[in-house]
C-alpha cells in the first residue's frame, strides 16, 4: 500500500504538470494557427482589394455607357431607319456586357444579378419602343419613344445598379 501512494506522489503531480503544458501548447498552437491565417487574409485583401476596385470601376463605366442615351450617342447614325438603330442598339449593349463579363469574378452574386436584370430591362425597353413602329420608319421615331420613355421614369435600372455598385465598394472600407 505504501508502495501505491509513492507512486501517486511523484505520478498526481507530474500528471497535472503534463496536463497544464499540453493546455498550454494547445493554446498556443490556436492562437498562432490564428495569427497564420489572419496574415493570409492580409496577404489576399492585398492582391484581391485592387482587382475589385477595378471590377467596380469597369462595371461603372459598363453601366453608363450601356444608358440609353449614351448609347444612342455613339451609335446613331444619319440615314438609320428603326431596325438598324434597334439592332445597333442591342447589339452595342451586348458587346459592353460581354467585354465586361469576367469581372463577376470580382463582386458579390447579388450584385452581378443586379447588373443583369438591368441590363436585360434595357434591352427590353428598346424592343419595346421599336415593337410598334414600321421597321422602315426613320431612326428618329425610336430615339423619341426611347426618350419619352426615359422621361417617365425617375431611376432608370442602370441607375440603380450604379448606386449598388457604389453601395458595395464602399463596405470595403
């Protein structure tokens, strides 16, 4: 018996010591596991933060040259009739949006969604205002139903998009 409690007397303690070192070391080893993978996010916000801020940028300017009325800006020509202004104009906004496509990569699901139904409304207020008129009608018929039509809302759906662009660059500060 006496044997027993010898051993208990030199064994309790060094367990104890050996259960608070292991404590320890554990939480240590945590808090630098910790410390590895803050830096890490560090490093990635450093290489990451620039290439949204430029996707942000692009999809801002995507969302403005796509505007009606830049658009017809730069692809109105003299001589145009209804279909030729209607297919410009389609095909000048898909061309901007697929030159741009990659930058998804870049900004939240949300927002990218944001960006194509607004693109998709565009598209759909120019078919829209050339359904009724004569294809071969002047040019000038559309650009007035598409500017009447731009009169009657007050935030058009790129507009809107624009400002969730703005909204989500800026929480990344």
């Amino acid at each position: 018996m006496e044997t027993a409690l010898d051993i208990l007397k030199y064994c309790l303690p060094a367990a104890i010591v050996g259960g608070v070192t292991y404590m320890v070391l554990r939480q240590i080893a945590a808090q630098r596991s910790a410390e590895f993978a803050a830096a890490q996010r560090s490093e990635a916000l450093k290489t990451t933060l620039p290439l949204r801020l430029q996707a942000y940028e692009r999809l801002t300017l995507l969302c403005d040259r796509t505007q009606l009325t830049n658009v017809l800006l730069r692809v109105r020509m003299p001589g145009m009739n209804v279909r030729e202004l209607q297919a410009a104009l389609l095909i000048a906004i898909n061309h901007e949006f697929d030159h741009n496509v990659s930058q998804q990569l870049y900004v939240s699901d949300t927002l990218w969604q944001i960006i194509s139904v607004a693109r998709r409304e565009t598209l759909a207020s120019i078919t829209l205002a050339a359904q009724d008129l004569e294809p071969n009608e002047d040019a000038e018929a559309l650009v007035n139903r598409l500017l009447t039509q731009l009169d009657a809302q007050p935030l058009s759906a790129l507009d809107q998009a624009i400002m969730a662009i703005r909204t989500e660059a800026s929480r990344l500060f």
